[in-house]
C-alpha cells in the first residue's frame, strides 16, 4: 500500500471480507484513503464495487477484517457514527428523495448535525459553490435537471461536513456533456480538500483526475497503483480503456 | 394547446367513429350496469326534486353526460394533432349518449323478453317500470334514446360553452345536488337556529327540494357563482404564495374559525347528526393515526384496526363491571393511560418483526396482524377474559365530575372525540415539521439513501406505528366509552381498509385533507357500520369506495385536498414545460456558473 509520508489513514479496509448469505463477496479487501487524496476503485459488473462502499458505511458488517475510520476499528459502529465521524456518500443515480424540496434535500443531510450556524454556513457554501441550487430551493428535488441533481446530491452530502466523500458511479446516467462536467466538479470540490473515494466503470475518465487507484474483480483487488502507472497499464487498457 | 397550427376537419361528421363508437360502448356498459347493480331502482325513494328528480333518476342520467364530456375531448381525429374544441364535439357526445340511451331501450327490451331474476337479483318488473317511467316500451326507449343524445351533448356542450356559462351551470347543478344530498343536516341545523321556516320552504313534505325553492335557490347560486367568480381561486392562490409569518398569521385565523364553528355547531344540531359528527370524529382519529403511519412513513399498514381494537378492549376490560375476568372499574382518565401503555407495547410487537420489510410484504404481514387481534379475541382460548364473541358489555360513560360523556348523548360524545382530534391534529402538525417527521418523509422517499445519511431507520419506523398506535387506541377508547360494548365484529378488516381509503381520498400526508376525507367519506357516504348523510347509499357504500379510490389513484393521486408541497409541484411542472424550450440556454448558465463558483473557492 503506497502510504503517503508515514500518515494514518482516513478510512482503511484490513483483509475485509464479507457475505450475503452464503456468497462471498469481498474477498480480503486492503484498500486506504489518505488525507486530502482523490482516489478511484475501478471495476466491472458485480466485482463488489457498491458493496465496498456499503461496508464503508456500516451498511453490510464484514465478515472478517477491519474497517478502520481514522486509527479505530469501526466494524460495529452503526451508519449513524461513520457519518458523524465524517464518512458520506452520494449514492449512485443521485438518488434524491425526489417528491421534497431541495431545501429539504439538504437539511436531511446534515440529519446527524445539531450546530446550527455551522448548518447555516455549510448552506451558504453551498449555494457559493452551486448558485443554480439556491434559485431551486423551494422546488422539488424530482423536478430537476439531471445536472442539477447531481449539485443537489453532492451538496446533501457536503451537508454532513465530511471529511471523506464516497461517490457512488458518479457518471451513471447522466448525459455525456454533463460527464464531463461532473468529473470537473468533482476536481474541484477535491481541489478544495476534500478527500473523495471514488467508485466508477468509466476508468479513463475517473484515473484522469485521480491520484490513485485499486482495480477490484469478483470482489478481489487486482491492481493497485497510482493513477498515471494504472492509465498505462497495458492489462488494465485491454480489459477497461479498451471497451471504454 | 401546441404551439403547431392543427388542420381543422371539414366536416363536423368528419370524425374517428371507432372512437366514437367505442366511447357509445362504454356509455352503454356503464348504464347497464348501472341499472344491474340495482342502484337506480332503491334511490328513486329519495327525491333531488319533489316530483321532478328522484336520486335514482340522477345515478342513471349523469352518465351520459358525464361520459359525453369525457368522450369529446377523447376522440380525436386520426392525423390530427391538437385541434380546438367545436361543433364535431357536440357530435361525439350526441352520438355516445345516443348509442348509451339505446343500450337502455335494448336492456327493457330484455327486461321484457327473458327472466334473468336467477342470476341476476336486479333484473325485476321495478328496473323495467322505472326504466319505462310507467308509459309503456316504446315511449321508454324513444325518451332514453333522446335523452341520452340530449345528455350527451350537454355533457360535450360544456367544452364549447364560455367559461361563465359553464361556471354558473355547474354551481348550479352541483349546488341544487349537495343542498338536497344535505337535507337532513339543513332539517337539524334550521330547527336548533330556530328557522323552521327555511326549511319548509326548501323542502317538500316527503323530502326532496321544492320547485318554487329549485328555482329560488339555483338563481340564487347562480348569481353567487358570477359575483364570487375569479375570487375564490385568486384567495386561495393568495393563500398558496403567502412566506413565513403571513401564512401562519392567516392559517392561525382559518384554524380558529373551523374550531369555534366545530365547537358550536353542535349545539344547534340534534342527536342524530351529533351522533353523525361524532363518527366522523372517530374515523378522523384513526384516519390522522394511519396518515403518520403511511403519508409520512410511507409504510402501507393493512392492520390497523389492530390498534383500534386495543384501546377499545383495554378501556372495555378496565372500566366495566361485566369485564368477564378482571374489572377493577377505573375511571376512563385512568383507564386511557394503560390505553396508551398497551397501545405502545402491541405497536411495537406488531412493529418490531415487519418493519423490516419493505411495501407490499409490510402490507400483507400487518393484515395478517390485523386479523389475529380480531381472532385472538374472538377466541374460545382468550374468551374467559374478554368475553370472547359476546364481547365486555356495560361500559360506562367516562365521568367528567360536570357531565358524563355517555352514547345516549352524542353532542357529549362529540365534544369528547373533538378533544382527541385536536390533540391528534396538533401532534401531527407539530412532528410533521419536526427532525423525526424529516426523517419519516426520507425513509418514504428512499429508506437506503435515508439509512446512508444516518437515520436509524428501525426506530424511526417504530416511532411512526407506536404514535399511530397510540391515536388509534384513543379513538378504539372513546368507541367503547360511546356504544357501551365492544365486539370483535366491531374490529373487522373492513376498518381498516376503509380508513385507508379516507387517508388516501382525502390526501395522504395532509393534514387538512384527512379532516376533508372523513368528513365527505364517513360523513356522507358513512363508516363501515354507522350510517351518513346518504342513507339511500348504504347498500353501495362499498362500491362507491371502490370505484372513488380507483378513480382517485387514477386521476388525482394527490387526493382531494392536495398539500401545498403537491400543489407547488404540479405548478412546477408547467413552470418546467415552459422551460423546456429554453433549456439548451440554461444548460450553458450552468457551466458558466459552476465554472463562476469554482473560480470564486480557489
């Protein structure tokens, strides 16, 4: 694992392995998110790039191994304390609670948080970072613009104030001009300092912006490098870039 | 209407006559059946109009126009894209009531030929008398076939006709309609105020409206209509836009006039419309428990009678001297805390196994429930302490020290279940805005992004069926309190269903709409066993739910009273299609502005 100058790391799996029933999904997972990194898992169909994320969160509890969020095991602590403690997650499709307001859409984010002139500058942040979703505030999450859902999701999930963003395929369905425009945004709210996990299928694109990156099949992780040797890795353009 | 000029037919025959004749079909199929299920014949006791109108009469009629008005706007020429309304609608109405009305004449014809009595119970000399108007076949058939026609373009006339005429003939009829539906209320109401003399000269001696008042009252609401035009929609539009302290300035105004008039109205009134009242009070208070449970939480509970059985058990036990095993005869004060105690404690039993599924298994699990409480007390095993199918009789009234709230006096009652419905309303509203109620609304839209911003979704849900729990054991304590007794076959699934049907009628997740549902749902059509303003309709009551709730979900699933975060997104949605032309533009702000944004953080 490449650590970056003796620091802890934000969120760590340890030979994490877990089960739906009896089918084994990840299979001894090592994975390490470092401060202020912009790093991408990549893989296929059913590897168990979404179950990652939901053993990140305390969603699906590990059958083995440790999941480590900043030096402390946290395989028993419940959703509720992950994201306190500054994991959150724009799931995938965006997924807004579609028939509330967007006003409500961000309030629900910082649902654990009870400072509220801390809620209240988050808010502001927000609407400095995305002023499209400040005209919307009053409207329903549902009838927005695909790009404008994005905004709102990653702005419901800036709302927890993470210290660690989980995206869930953030390009999925979104149309292709607005892919791009996505990826810049996520560069961006990086560029700001915030440390992002990524889970994508569209590898080019999501090793263009990011420092590091695990490939993950059938829920075991196969490459694990920078972002620049895994762009160049010929397996990887073969089984990847090459569909992409 | 499409921004495309459409080429507008030549002729006014120039028509889609497989439409038109498929839209006859349905007019035809519907009279039928309308006459089959035998409502005609049983209404035509009651009279709309002394002589003139019969209720029966009016099931049968309003279909073709009914059908007339939605067939022209139907039917549409093939090739042609949006046209305007003109004569060729009245052509279609003309047509599809015309064919309706000569499936009438075939149905006589029928009537006359064959005996399908077997099978068919409504298919009897009354049907074919009524259908004739007594005047022999072929005057019957001629006048439904003429009728029909004539019904049905009145019904396609009303997308020609201007907007006053169509606005004052609607207030009109539907006026007239709801005047004579609400006789016996009228009848209570002019006597506790002392105008007898109203209500003598509205209605005749046998009931239905007299024609000197028909025509007095209809141009009375006829004028009504043209002076209040534009003013109602532009005060409730003005009601819609009102922000923060304004809006609850007003609401605080409405709520204290709909309070007052709830607290005074019942001494004018006499015992059987208190009586009345009170069953809808009842049925509001489970209908306002359900809508957390399912407005909010969106969890479909198919049991909730379950609940209502509870609180009326749990006070039954508790307060009678006949209990059969226990009876510590308390006073019902003290009774209603164990009410709550158990209410909470069967809440979360039932709660804690299904809440972990999701829709439909939730559904079907909690029907389940629903019918073991029923059969657990209806049980030989528990008879011994609860009496089993003969039930706790001999429930006292609840002694309040002044009075004594007692099923003989209903206005008592009311005023006792008002006092529930208040608290119910008030804690409604108050978690509807509160962290839990966010958190009931999250989970409803989408319990796993819910679960990933960090609600507990188990306890929030749990929250969710205790409070409904605990409303409905109230309501399930004043029913025992009120009729004296309780049974298991006071607790049937039918409740269930038919409070779910109030919530959903009137609109799920509205406060306002729950209080409208009940009022339209049990107070004119009745509750499963306590009879509404309509009488005549106790037979179809179950029917008419039917087709109101299939009719509702297909046409305006937002219910009744729509919230004003419904109302907001309907408007939006126009906003939006008028957008939609603008979008590439708007598609480009947004770049510039992210782009703006990000430079601004850096």
């Amino acid at each position: 694992m490449t650590g970056q100058d003796g620091a802890t790391a934000l969120l760590e799996f340890r030979q994490v392995n877990t089960h739906y029933g009896a089918v084994h999904i990840l299979k001894d997972v090592d994975l390490a998110i470092y401060p202020g990194e912009l790093v991408c898992l990549l893989g296929g169909n059913a590897s168990g790039k979404s179950t990652t994320l939901k053993t990140l969160l305390g969603m699906v509890t590990p059958t083995s191994g440790e999941v480590v969020l900043d030096g402390e095991v946290v395989n028993d602590k419940p959703t509720s304390y992950r994201v306190t403690n500054g994991v959150t997650m724009v799931p995938e499709n965006r997924r807004l609670f579609k028939r509330l307001s967007v006003g409500e859409n961000l309030e629900l984010g910082a649902y654990l948080r009870t400072d509220k002139d801390g809620i209240a500058e988050d808010l502001e942040r927000i609407f400095d970072l995305f002023p499209r979703v400040k005209e919307r505030l009053s409207q329903k999450a549902g009838t927005l613009s695909g790009g404008e859902q994005q905004m709102v999701a990653i702005g419901r999930a800036l709302m927890s104030r993470p210290r660690v963003l989980l995206m869930d395929e953030p390009s999925m369905g979104l149309a292709p001009a607005l892919v791009q425009q996505n990826f810049e945004l996520i560069r961006q709210i990086h560029a700001d300092g915030m440390s992002i996990f990524m889970v994508e299928q569209n590898a080019n694109m999501a090793l263009s912006i990011a420092d590091r990156g695990w490939v993950l099949q059938t829920g075991r992780v196969v490459l694990d490098d920078t972002a620049e040797a895994l762009l160049a890795n010929p397996e990887l353009r073969a089984s990847y870039l090459g569909e992409g | 209407m499409s921004v495309i000029a459409a080429p507008v037919p030549s002729s006014i025959l120039d028509q889609d006559w497989r439409k038109v004749l498929r839209w006859g079909l349905i007019c035809g199929g519907a009279l039928i059946a309308m006459c089959l299920v035998g409502m005609p014949v049983e209404m035509d006791r009651r009279a709309i109009i002394e002589r003139y109108l019969s209720l029966g009469y009016l099931t049968v009629l309003f279909i073709p126009v009914l059908v007339g008005w939605v067939a022209s706007t139907q039917v549409v020429l093939e090739g042609v894209e949006a046209r305007k309304q003109g004569p060729f609608d009245l052509v279609t109405g003309f047509v599809v009531g015309a064919i309706g009305g000569g499936f009438l004449a075939l149905l006589m014809v029928a009537l006359d030929s064959w005996n399908l009595r077997d099978p068919l119970v409504n298919w009897s000399p009354k049907l074919f008398r009524f259908l004739t108007y007594e005047n022999g076949m072929g005057f019957g058939a001629v006048a439904w076939i003429v009728t029909g026609a004539v019904l049905g373009l009145v019904g396609a006339s009303f997308h020609i006709v201007p907007r006053t005429v169509r606005r004052v003939t609607s207030f009109v009829v539907f006026g007239l309609i709801s005047l004579s539906i609400l006789e016996s209320l009228i009848d209570d109401l002019s006597e506790g105020f002392r105008l007898e003399w109203l209500d003598e000269f509205m209605f005749a001696k046998k009931g239905g409206l007299t024609v000197t008042s028909t025509i007095v009252i209809g141009a009375a609401i006829g004028v009504l209509s043209l002076v209040t035009d534009g003013r109602m929609k532009a005060a409730t539009e003005r009601y819609r836009n009102m922000e923060g302290v304004e809006r609850q300035k007003t609401s605080i105004v409405l709520f204290v006039v709909i309070a007052v008039l709830c607290g005074v109205l019942p001494m004018f009134l006499g015992k059987i419309m208190n009586e009345l009242l009170a069953n809808v009070g009842l049925f509001l208070l489970l209908a306002l428990g359900l809508n957390i449970v399912v407005g909010l939480a969106g969890l479909l509970d198919l049991g909730y009678v379950a609940f209502f059985a509870v609180g009326g058990y749990t006070t039954a036990v508790l307060t009678s001297p006949n209990s059969p095993w226990f009876a510590p005869e308390l006073h019902f004060g003290i009774a209603l805390i164990f009410v709550v105690i158990f209410a909470t404690i069967t809440g979360l039993v039932i709660g804690a196994p299904v809440i972990r599924m999701r829709g439909d298994y939730l559904a079907i699990v909690t029907l389940g429930f629903g019918e073991i409480i029923r059969l657990l007390f209806m049980s030989d095993w528990l008879g011994p302490y609860f009496g089993g199918a003969q039930g706790v009789t001999n429930i006292p009234g609840v002694d309040l020290g002044f009075a004594t709230v007692k099923g003989t006096d209903p206005r008592s009652v009311f005023y006792l279940v008002l006092f529930f419905c208040a608290i119910a309303i008030y804690v409604s509203w108050r978690l509807q805005a509160s962290r839990l109620g966010r958190a009931w609304m999250a989970i409803r839209e989408d319990e796993q992004v819910a679960e990933a911003m960090g609600i507990n979704t188990v306890s929030a849900k749990l929250m969710a069926f205790v409070v409904g729990a605990v409303l409905a054991s109230f309501s399930g304590a004043v029913l025992a309190a009120k009729v004296g007794s309780v049974f298991p076959t006071s607790f049937m699934i039918l409740v269930s269903i038919i409070i779910l049907v109030v919530v959903i009628v009137g609109g799920m997740g509205n406060i306002a709409g729950v209080m409208v549902g009940s009022f339209v749902l049990i107070g004119v059509l009745g509750g499963p066993k306590q009879p509404g303003l309509l009488q005549e309709f106790q037979n179809f009551k179950l029917l008419i739910y039917g087709l109101l709730l299939v009719f509702m979900m297909l046409k305006r699933p937002e219910g009744l009273v729509p919230s004003a975060r419904r109302s907001r997104e309907l408007h939006q949605e126009e906003f939006l299609q008028d957008a939609w032309l603008q979008d590439d533009k708007l598609d480009s702000d947004d770049e510039v502005s992210v782009g703006d944004g990000g430079a601004e953080e850096q």
